[in-house]
C-alpha cells in the first residue's frame, strides 16, 4: 500500500511532500518471519495509523470478514479545520485567504467565520509580541456548533473597535479542532491585521534639577532643544513592527543612537508637557546636539518609520532655542542705583536699602554673593506672562547690610537652570560718599 500526502513539520514552515509503503504482511499464528499475504474478496482491511514522522509511519492492518454489507466510511480523527464561510465588516471574503486585514474607524466591527472539523471548532488568540491582544474579542454569546449532513459546522464571531491612528499588533486566530490532535500541526491558522500607523511617541519631560528643558510637542510634531553643550531629548517609540529613525541632511548638528531602554515611560501627562502612549514603549532614540552654532529652520525635519510599512512615517521638525539670559533690568524705586552692562552702580550705602533687580531668561535662574555688605534674594518667582511665551521673568532683591563699613564692589552670580551654560557675574558698586 502506499500513501502519498504532505507533512506538516512543527519546525518547518511549510509542509513538504512525503510518500510512505505499507507492505501487507502477516506474521504465521504458530511464529515464524512475516510474509506478504494476498488482498482477497469480502474481506475487510482497516488500517490503524499509530505514529506519523516525516520519514516513517506505524501502522497495522485489521482482517476481518466482511459480513456487514455496508459501505465504508472514512472519518478522520486529526484533520485540521476547514473555513467554509468568511465574513469581514459586512462583506464576504474568500475562505482561503490567511490575513485578513480589518478597519478604525472608532466603531463596533465584526468578522463572522464558519469551519467545519470533526469535532467542534475552538479559537485562540496569541502574538509573538508583548503587546496586547484584548483589543479583538470572541463573541461567546453568539458561538454555535451542530452537525449538518454529518459534518461537525462551527460558526463564530469575532468584535473589535479599532482607533484610527492608533497602533495595534496582529492577532493570530488559532483553530483547534477540539477531537483532533493537540499537535499544532493540525491546527489551521489565520492573522487578524489591523490597519498600518504610524509610529507613536512617548516623553516623560526631565526632571528641572536636571536642567533639561527640551520638549516634544506633539500637536505640532515638533522637538525643541536649547544650544548648550550636549544637550539632549530622549524619545520612546511605539509601534509592533518596529521602527527607524531616518535624518536628513539638514540635520548634521544631530547625533542620533538607539536602544531598548530609556526614560521610564508618561503614564499620567503630569506634568502637561509629558506625553503618554497607551501602547509599549520598545525602542528609543537619544538625539544630541553637536554643534552649539547650529541653526534651525522649517526643513530641519526626520522622520521615525514603521518597519512594517515604510510608507508609514512620522516626521517631525527641530527647533533650536537660545539658552541666554535675555534682560537684566533694575525695576521698582532704584534710589539712584542704575544698571549697564552687567554692573550696578550707584547702590544707596544706607543700611537696609534695596534694588530690585529684573532677570527675563528663557527657564530662570539663581543668584548667589559673597558680598559682606549686601545679600540677594529672589522675591518674585519665575512666571511666564502665558504659556507659550519663549521668556518669562523673575525677580531679585538686593538688601544692604546694617553698620557696613566696607563698600568694596561685589558680584551677583547668575546660574543658568540650563544645564550647559556658563554662568553670568554682574557686578554691585555702592554709590560714592556724600562729600
């Protein structure tokens, strides 16, 4: 006997063609070496398949008389499912296909699939991802399973709700024929795919005392880097296929490195310059500044690609800001002190006089002395006039000291909250003795 099929090995990809022969042979009751016997009439042969390899099979025959008259029915016991019926958002699909690509549109979509085994039909959802897979449902209420003209018939439906834009890994849907072999080679395999996106991103804004200020504005698709040496923003990438991050050559004052761990994701949008991502966050990408001459301007734009679906990108322009203080000002009752190029001058010698001084920079600073006659204090926080402004300002109160005798000049130290700057020394004077 021989018997031809395909084999399905689990460590294959594909089945491969495999041919076995089955000598019809029987061993003599009394013992004794096997010998071929002859195929005789109204006689029935039944062949038991205990084990099936890729090169060999194991089988026996059962001779019986056939006395029954009947036919002879042929049931398989480890066939896999056959998909009989496909329909995908309200329209018919063709039953053989193995992807099949679905929609988001924000509403309730459905996919209603019919298979036939000899048993009932079970479905499976896996990935070969982290990501999460509940974003497709099996419809338990609506699973039904009955035999029609002797075929055990499953019908199932599958719910999803999809958000465009939104990045969603492929699902694949496992048929298990319930009284067939738990031998996944058996079992018939289909991909849910939902609808290529673009990458998303993540930023979790650094901590202040860090002295990063660089953001990712995401409305406007927008990263914005102040001039210091090294500076740096940090993004995390979502997207299952994966992601690359492709610079143009405007941008030679970037340097870009990946890897697969970084800042700990956003999970909240607090403070509101974070920006959280629902979906993991596998990859990220460090962009450094090498040159803190550079400028920016609209075509200073990269783009972060889908692995998946190169047409998929998203792009994203740099904006390099200024770090420097903008004004230093002296504002309120001056008594005659005045300000010039990192100087004051002229501050009143009377004990417990004050100069208010003005500081607009674009994320604040500190100011420290050492001066023996006068001390300096903030005394008006760091505020912007609105939000998107560039600048904001702050205020800071210079004190003069009781029973001074010593009048020698002294500097203000300016520290920049940006981390890369040099600091800013302005220099206080009193005002000359009253002849």
């Amino acid at each position: 006997l021989i018997i031809k099929g395909k084999y399905q090995n689990p460590m294959q990809k594909d089945p491969v063609p495999v041919e076995y022969h089955l000598d019809i042979q029987r061993a003599p009751d009394t013992g004794g070496a096997t010998a071929f016997i002859d195929v005789v009439a109204n006689t029935r042969y039944t062949l038991h398949i205990k084990e099936v390899m890729e090169a060999t099979i194991t089988a026996f025959f059962e001779i019986v008389d056939w006395t029954s008259g009947g036919g002879v029915i042929v049931k398989p016991d480890n066939a896999a499912p056959v998909v009989t019926a496909l329909n995908v958002e309200g329209t018919d699909a063709d039953v053989a296909t193995k992807e099949i690509s679905v929609t988001a549109d924000g509403t309730e979509k459905t996919i209603t699939l019919t298979a036939t085994a000899s048993g009932k039909v079970q479905p499976k959802f896996s990935t070969t991802t982290g990501w999460n897979i509940d974003w497709l449902a099996h419809d338990d209420a609506s699973y039904k399973s009955e035999v029609v003209d002797g075929v055990t018939t499953t019908t199932m439906t599958f719910k999803y709700t999809l958000t465009a834009a939104t990045p969603y890994v492929p699902v694949t849907l496992t048929l298990a024929n319930e009284s067939a072999s738990q031998d996944e080679s058996v079992y018939t395999t289909l991909t849910i795919v939902p609808p290529a996106t673009a990458p998303v991103l993540d930023f979790a804004t650094p901590d202040a005392a860090t002295g990063n200020f660089n953001l990712y504005d995401q409305a406007n698709g927008k990263l914005t880097m102040y001039k210091t040496s090294k500076s740096s923003i940090t993004l995390g990438a979502s997207c299952p296929f994966g992601t690359k991050l492709a610079l143009s050559n405007q941008l030679p004052w970037l340097e870009v490195s990946k890897g697969k761990s970084g800042p700990a994701p956003s999970t909240t949008g607090t403070p509101a310059t974070d920006v959280p991502v629902s979906t993991p966050v596998e990859e990220y990408y460090t962009l450094m500044l090498k040159d803190v001459t550079a400028t920016s301007d609209v075509n200073s734009k990269f783009e972060i690609i889908n692995l998946g679906d190169a047409s998929k990108t998203l792009e994203l322009t740099v904006e390099l800001l200024d770090p420097a203080i903008t004004t230093i000002e002296l504002t309120g009752t001056t008594g005659g002190a005045a300000y010039n190029n990192y100087k004051i001058t002229d501050v009143p010698r009377t004990d417990g006089s004050t100069v208010e001084v003005k500081i607009t920079s674009p994320q604040g600073v500190t100011a420290s002395t050492l001066s023996s006659w006068f001390t300096v204090a903030e005394t008006a926080a760091f505020t912007r006039t609105t939000p998107t402004d560039v600048t904001g300002s702050q205020t800071f109160t210079l004190t003069v000291k009781d029973a001074v005798t010593d009048f020698t000049a002294a500097p203000i130290v300016l520290k920049n909250n940006i981390s890369g700057m040099e600091d800013v020394t302005v220099l206080v004077s009193a005002a000359a003795v009253a002849p």
